[in-house]
C-alpha cells in the first residue's frame, strides 16, 4: 500500500505524491494512471520518458495491452529528448529505447509516435520541426517525467531558463558522468535535443515517477524547495496538476 501526501504549494496547488513501497508498486501506479487516460480518451497524447525509471512502468503497459485492458491504437505520443548523433540503430538512442521498451509491445500505430532526430543534418531546424510537431499535437494529456540527480526533467540541466521551448543542451558533467556508463565515446553522449520547460508546463497533467535513494534529496528539494531553475523539477511547484509516484523513501521520512 503506498502513502498518500499533499504538498501544498503556493497560490494553493496541490502536488499530490504517491509514495510506493518499492519500485515494482511505483511502475503499477504509474502505469494503471497513464492506462485510464488512454481508457477515457482513446486519442490521448502521452508524453513519454526514457532512462531507467520508466522500463517498469511500460512493462506494466504491455502487460494490460497483452490482457486487452488497454487500447493503444489511437494514441499519440511525444518523447521529451534524444541524443545529437543517434538514429534509431543505435541502442543508446530514445528512438531505440522506445521501441524496444514499450512501442514493439503495443498495438500503437508506430507513425504515431515522435522522438527528435538526433540524426538531422541541422539541429536548429529539427528542434524547430519538433516544436511543430508538439504544437500540432496539442497538449500532452499527461507527460511522464524522471528526474536527474541534478534535478533536470527532460533534458533541462541546472540553470536552464523556464521559458523555453525545443532546444539544443549541452549536458553537464554531473549527466554525462550517469550516461558515461552507456557511453564509452563520451562525445556521443555530450549533446542532445530536449523539450523545454514550456512544453512540459504545457501538458494538462504532470507524472513525475523516481526511484531509489540517489534520487531522495532532489526530489525533497524539488518538491519542497525553493522554485528555481537551479533546480529545474522544482517548476512543477507551479503546475495545477501533478502526481509524483516515488519509490524513493519520501513517504517514510
Ligand atoms: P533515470 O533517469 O530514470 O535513468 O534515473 C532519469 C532522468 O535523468 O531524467
């Protein structure tokens, strides 16, 4: 059974936070949230994340999809990010991650699902086309989020202003220190194309999933900190909506 607290933020938001006795609950919540959004509406946009936090909770997904809970034939997703330098065969990429770890597992219409291409000839435009693409969407009906252990959501390092849409990162070091485990050629990890803070903001409901000790203290300082971009998650203070599903030991302080 998880524990349920409200923080109470200013101007009266509510962030509700769900803490999940280990990592196996916190993917079930996370995943029974996003399957009752696609039940009542079957063309949901779900923004979607990569890393390691997220590989329960579509495991969860295609096991309802496999019990014929949920219907994925409709729905249209966005991720937030992928690498600069990566296509779709390269393993280390989003694209790949994506289909590999939920897309090939669900009836989704693959021509509905949008990661940036980390393969464009030209960055600038890509980003700019994948803004397009977010704008045509509309919304995210709910856009799932990790968090670093720097406190950047998507790719929004420390520091990153809250106002701006798809861009070009440089990742920290403290990121490309996490990635250097996935990257031998630590250049191929340096770069990437991110959703900024204003989509993310944009989607009508946040689902922020964290998992594990090394998580603990940001996600305190994110939920109960000051708003600032040095900590970039601590955005979501501002936003009307959000669930925080944590198996991080928040909930037993
Ligand atoms: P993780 O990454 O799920 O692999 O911990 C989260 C993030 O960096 O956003």
């Amino acid at each position: 059974m998880y524990i349920l607290t409200y923080r109470v933020c200013f101007g009266g938001i509510r962030l509700k936070i769900l803490s999940a006795k280990d990592y196996s609950e916190m993917s079930s919540i996370a995943a029974e949230i996003i399957a009752n959004i696609v039940k009542e509406k079957p063309d949901a946009v779900l923004g979607l994340a990569t890393g390691n936090t997220p590989i329960g909770m579509y495991k969860k997904l295609i096991e309802m999809y496999k019990a014929g809970e949920v219907d994925f034939s409709k729905v249209k997703t966005v991720n937030l990010d992928e690498y600069v330098g990566l296509g779709a065969d390269d393993q280390n990429s989003y694209r790949a991650y994506m289909n590999k770890n939920l897309f090939s597992g669900i009836n989704i219409d693959i021509n509905n699902t949008n990661v940036p291409n980390g393969l464009a000839a030209d960055i600038e435009a890509e980003c700019k086309r994948y803004e397009d693409v977010i704008k045509r969407l509309g919304s995210q009906d709910i856009q799932v989020l990790g968090i670093g252990v720097n406190g950047h959501i998507g790719f929004n390092e420390p520091s990153i202003t809250f106002n701006k849409g798809t861009h070009v990162v440089e990742l920290t070091d403290s990121t490309i220190g996490v990635n250097s485990k996935i990257f031998k050629n630590l250049a191929a990890g340096a770069k990437a194309i991110t959703m900024g803070i204003k989509n993310i903001m944009n989607a009508k409901q946040i689902l922020l999933i964290a998992d594990g000790d090394s998580k603990k203290d940001i996600l305190r300082k994110a939920l109960y900190g000051e708003i600032t971009p040095n900590v970039p998650a601590s955005v979501l203070q501002l936003h009307p909506n959000v669930t925080v599903v944590e198996a991080c030991g928040l909930g037993i302080k």
